[in-house]
C-alpha cells in the first residue's frame, strides 16, 4: 500500500472515530446550528455592513460559518492533537513503520471534511429559513475561504500545541482565544455598532479577514468576497503557524504527569 492510501485509510478511520464520538458531533456541529438561531432571534431585521443596510439573516450566517471553521479548524483539533500527544498515542504512532506525517494529513483531512459538512448545514439552514441567497459567486467566495480557513486555522492550532502542557490547558485555551476573536472579528456582534478601536484590533488576526471575507460573500450581490487583502492577512498567518509547527512539534508528551508510551 502507498503511503498516500495509508494516508486516505487513516483519515477515513479518524472520521469513523469522530462520527462515534457523541460530544464531538455535538460541539462541532449542534452548537454552530443553535448559534446561529439565537444570534438570527435576537438581532432580527436588518444591519448595516460597509456602509449599506443588509439582512441580517445572512450576516450572521456567514458569521457563524467563520466561527464554525475555526472552532474546528483550531479549538478542536488543538484539544485532539495535544490530548493524544499527552496520552503517549503520538509517540506510539511515530514508532510505527508508518511515516509520521501521515497522522498529521489523517488529522487535518478529517478537519476539513467536518468543516465542510457542517458548513454545508449552515448554509442550508439559511437558504431554507432565513431565505439566504445562494449563488455560483458565493460558492466560489465560500469554497475558497473554507480551504483558506481550515489551512491558517489547522497550522496554528499545531504550532500552539507546543505551549499547551497538557489536554486540560488545551481545552481552556483553544475554545477560549475563539470566543474572544468572534467578538472583536464582527461574528457575534455586528461591526457597525463596535467601536473603532476595537474593529481596529480584530483586522490584526485572521477570523477577521475569514468572517469579512465570507460577509462580503453572503451580503454583496455578484461577489465572490475574495480580496487580496484578506486572503493575505490568513495566508500570512498560515505561513507563520505552518513555520512554527515544523519547528516546535512535539511527539512525545510535555506534562510532568503525563504517561509515557510503552516501549
């Protein structure tokens, strides 16, 4: 067997796992669903987006699926990769004839097929209840911000892995840093009531650059959402995170307590 099947094989059965967790399927796909019928219940009507009144139905579901990308894309597989490293599962799997970067590809093949799919309900939850508009512009804009996202978003959350000691530090820190950048990206609250500073601060990380790009998708008429601008601010970012994880990756467990994987 090639190296790529294995690949395919072992992504395949990472999805087989997530499928089976519960919790999981919950957190990455119930919650973003819930989010976006609160958000839509309460700031009903319209909104105004680059200077134009716009629905607000459809900013928010561009909003949430930015959230959604990086709840995956970064808080849960920070939590899986290091909860596996600090279990000694990584260091296990080094040990095995299998080439190393297999389990890196499985991990974050498996991250953009979640990250498809639950978009996928995303968007058909606004077409269907909120009467989003769809159109080939906005699936370009869409697809291209999805491989964009789950690119920036997957190589940070591999790079941070390094400072998180152990799982419960992942879990605090990964959904965490998600919240607070859903609130000064624009996600949660629309950018025409933040304040300048604060819309100022959020254009420095890359959800901002996502949940912008992806807003210009859904709310202008015949865009696609794709700047140069925003693109490079997650690139970049990407880029950085990508450097840093081939630098800083660990295999084998950090925490004092962690156990050690048998020999």
């Amino acid at each position: 067997m090639s190296d790529l099947s294995l690949a395919l094989a072992q992504t395949r059965f990472a999805l087989r796992g997530y499928l089976r967790n519960p919790s999981a399927l919950g957190f990455t796909a119930l919650f973003p669903i819930l989010l976006l019928l609160l958000f839509n219940a309460i700031f009903h009507g319209v909104t105004v987006f680059n200077g134009t009144s716009v629905r607000a139905p459809a900013y928010y579901t561009a909003s949430i699926i930015s959230y959604e990308i990086m709840l995956v894309s970064f808080s849960s597989l920070l939590v899986r990769v290091t909860t596996n490293r600090e279990r000694g599962l990584l260091k296990r799997f080094r040990g095995t004839p299998m080439p190393s970067w297999v389990y890196l590809f499985s991990e974050i093949g498996r991250t953009l097929v979640v990250v498809a799919a639950t978009v996928a309900v995303l968007v058909a939850v606004g077409a269907i209840f909120y009467h989003v508009t769809l159109s080939a512009h906005l699936v370009a804009g869409l697809v291209t911000y999805v491989v964009a996202g789950v690119f920036c978003f997957s190589a940070l959350a591999l790079a941070l892995t390094r400072l998180c000691q152990t799982a419960d530090a992942a879990s605090a820190i990964g959904p965490l840093a998600a919240t607070i950048l859903a609130f000064l990206s624009g996600v949660f609250i629309p950018v025409a009531v933040m304040p300048a500073w604060m819309l100022d601060l959020g254009r420095v990380f890359p959800l901002e650059h996502l949940a912008r790009g992806l807003q210009s998708a859904f709310l202008v008429p015949g865009s696609t959402g794709i700047t140069g601008v925003d693109l490079a601010g997650m690139l970049a970012w990407g880029v950085a995170g990508l450097i840093a994880a081939v630098r800083l990756f660990r295999w084998e467990p950090l925490g004092t307590g962690a156990p050690r994987a048998q020999r």
